[in-house]
C-alpha cells in the first residue's frame, strides 16, 4: 500500500469498535474511531480519510450518518455494517447514501477486510480520476486520447459496481436464510433451477441476471410471517392467514423494486404466482400476458415446494404434478423444456443444490483455485491477489466462469484458498 489510507469507523459499541481498531491497524491502515455521527463529521472535517465504515452510532442512525458523510465528502467510499435482519437499511444506504459495500453482522473480520481493501481501492481510482480530469484540461492536444481512456475507466467501474451489486443481492439471501433456513435455503435451490432452465430457453445477459435476482428474492415478502403459517398447506389456512401468503408476491415487488437496478426482478416476482389459464394472482393475467421469466421462475418455485415438501414428493411424482399443470398453471412450452431439464439432470445433481437435502447442514469449505469444480457455490467473493473481484458471492461456478477465472489467475495470481459452499449430512 504505496500511501497509507485512513479508515474512520463509526460504532455505538465500544467493544466492537476496539476489535476493529485492532483488526485494522494490523493491516497497515491508519485508523480513526468515533462513537456517534457528530465525532466522526468532525474528524471528517479535520482530516483526509478514505473509507467510512459505519455500525450503528450512538444517538443516531447509520444510513442517516452514511447520507451526511455522501453530501459533504462525496469521494470517501462508504460501508455499512448492517444488522442480519435490516434489510429495509440496505435498500436505504445503497439509494440515499451510495454505499459501495455492506457486511452483515456478526462480522467475519476477514470478509471485512476485503470489502474494506475494495472501498479503499474505488477511493484512489475516484482520486486518480478527478487527476486525470485535471490533466485533460491542460492538455487540450491529448483530449481525445484522455477522453477515450476515461471512458475505458468509467465503463469497467460500471462492470465491477455490477458485480459487487449482485453479490449484494447473494448477500440479502444469506440474510434471509439467517432469517428463516427454509426459506432462504429454498430461494437459492430454486435461483439455480431458474438460471439452468433460463438458459435453456435462450434467456441470457441482463434478464437473466434479474431472473436469478428475482428467484433469490421471491419469497423476502414472507420474513415476517410465523413459520407455522408458512407449514400450512392450502387447505389448512383461514382466511386470514390466506391472504398474507397470497400477499406476498405484490409486497416482494415493493421490497425489491426500491432498488432501481431490481425493478425488472420485481416485475418478475410480481407475476410468478399467475396461472396459465387466468386463475392465479394477484393480476388474475392468462398465457403470453405473464412476464416470460415469471413463468419460469413459477415452475421451478413449484418442483422445489414439491421436492421439500412435509413429505417430500420423488423426482418423478413432483414431475408428475407439473405435467398435469401443463396448459392450466403452467406456459405448455416452459413445461416442455422443464421436464426435459430435470430429466437431463443427474439426480445426484440435483441433491448437490445448496440445501436440497432436508437432513444436511451447509459448511464452508476452502479449496485451491485449481481445485474448483462446476456446480461449486462460492461462499464468499472471489477476488485476485491485488483485490480485483473476479466472481460475486452466491455465484454457481460454470466450465466457462471457471475457465475465465483460471486465465486471470495467471495474469493476477489468486493467493487465497478459495471458499465454497457444501452440504454434510447432519
């Protein structure tokens, strides 16, 4: 680290704030500590720092803090620690604060580190940017060689934001899992089941990413519910209960969609309880007028609730059920290319989905760069020996990504074991 850049963590709780202190000064960084947000502006004020990183303060509010650090130093980069079950904080730092990262609580302090060392990285490349704008002014003769490099440089940050934004959402489903296992243990199965069949039917780019996005999300509607309701089946519900779950397709679009990067993902998850034939909800819509990625995210949501069920459906009864919905529940064509899917699919492929099995419990395991497999879900970020991110968090590791991985291992050598995530028998 050429120059040495000032963390200023701002935490309500003196104990953790001591462990970050000593955490991070071991890591060369200089380090500036404060219990509330009018201690931190001050400091601010007084001194050059790079990286914001804020808990909850005393007598006041992270995001609000994180806003006021964005008016008045807009370069310094800006982290939240957030709460495991605040996920209405995250929407607010990322739209109101611009926040460049988010770490859950409790801490993993090596996680932390490399959001931290990433915040670090986007504040020198905003400082050598506002120094090359600087240059360009002065050099008119080399203006259009200077333009042509910062657009280069704009493009690839938008790229790594991306990046980072979508392990943000890995992220709000490994929240919603702390939550609820069930729940985000099913978000996830079905996010790649929705990916796999999306790729078949041609879906790909950007819709697909939102079809991921929105089968991570589909059910964060549902965090406030008792998990006796969620137990029951449809019969078993009153009324009342009725109308919470068939409430939350429209408040998952609510949730998601106050992220505007998510708002096709929240038109997705809105649509995913339609049936073919116009008996579904909340839209009662028919046939081709369902979002295409709704109904395949509604079929796949379907087989896994089957597969996971109190009493787990086989491969061939779930796929019996989804057969008998074609035309009715189910797009005929979607229903077509979903039987052939998991007909392709080895049945011991299918149970390696994260939380697929009932009676197994996810571990971390750390594996060499070379050793990493297709099917594999990284645990945490991928990122180079210089701290560039290669892959998001939550990823599913494909021959392709992993053969692109591999040739940037050779250019920046990855130096860390790699984590990934696996299921033991319990």
């Amino acid at each position: 680290m050429p120059d040495k850049t000032n963390i200023l963590f701002v935490e309500g709780d003196k104990e953790l704030l001591a462990s970050l202190a000593k955490v991070f000064r071991k890591e060369g960084y200089g380090i500036m500590l404060a219990e509330n947000g009018e201690s931190g502006l001050e400091l601010l004020k007084h001194n050059s720092i790079g990286v914001v990183v804020s808990g909850q303060p005393q007598k006041g509010i992270a995001v609000e803090f994180l806003k006021k650090v964005k008016d008045v130093y807009p370069d310094t980069s800006r982290v939240l620690l957030a709460d495991s079950a605040d996920a209405s904080a995250m929407v607010r730092a990322i739209n109101e604060a611009g926040i460049c990262g988010c770490f859950a609580k409790p801490l993993d302090f090596d996680g932390l580190k490399t959001v931290v060392k990433e915040a670090a990285a986007l504040h020198a490349s905003n400082a050598e940017s506002r120094f090359v704008h600087e240059a360009a002014l002065k050099q008119n003769a080399e203006l259009g060689e200077l333009n042509k490099a910062l657009a280069a440089s704009v493009e690839e940050k938008g790229r790594k934001l991306m990046e980072n934004f979508y392990s943000f959402v890995g992220l709000c489903a490994d929240i919603m899992e702390f939550h609820d296992q069930l729940l985000g243990g099913h978000g996830k199965r079905v996010a790649v089941l929705s990916r796999g069949l999306g790729q078949r039917l041609g879906i790909k780019g950007a819709e697909l990413e939102s079809l991921w996005a929105a089968a991570l999300l589909h059910e964060i509607g549902l965090i406030g519910v008792p998990r006796e309701v969620l137990d029951k089946s449809e019969g078993e519900l009153v009324d009342s209960e009725r109308a919470l779950i068939r409430n939350n397709p429209a408040l998952s679009q609510e949730i998601i969609s106050k992220i505007d990067v998510l708002k096709q993902a929240g038109l997705i998850v809105r649509s995913y309880m339609e049936s073919y034939d116009g008996g579904g909800y909340p839209d009662r819509l028919r046939g081709r007028d369902i979002n295409h990625c709704s109904r395949v995210l509604s079929i796949c949501r379907e087989y896994d609730r089957l597969r996971h069920a109190k009493r787990p459906y086989s491969r061939m009864e779930a796929l019996a059920v989804i057969e008998r919905g074609r035309a009715r529940r189910f797009d005929p064509d979607v229903t077509e290319a979903f039987i052939k899917f998991i007909s392709e699919l080895k049945e011991e492929d299918e149970n390696q989905l994260a939380g697929h099995n009932p009676n197994s419990r996810p571990v971390i395991m750390h594996v060499d760069i070379h050793d990493i497999a297709p099917g594999m879900v990284l645990s945490r970020p991928l990122v180079s020996g210089r701290g560039r991110l290669l892959v998001g968090q939550g990823t599913v590791l494909t021959e392709a990504l992993i053969e692109k991985v591999l040739n940037f291992h050779r250019i920046d050598p990855i130096t860390e074991p790699v984590q990934v995530l696996v299921q033991l028998a319990a």
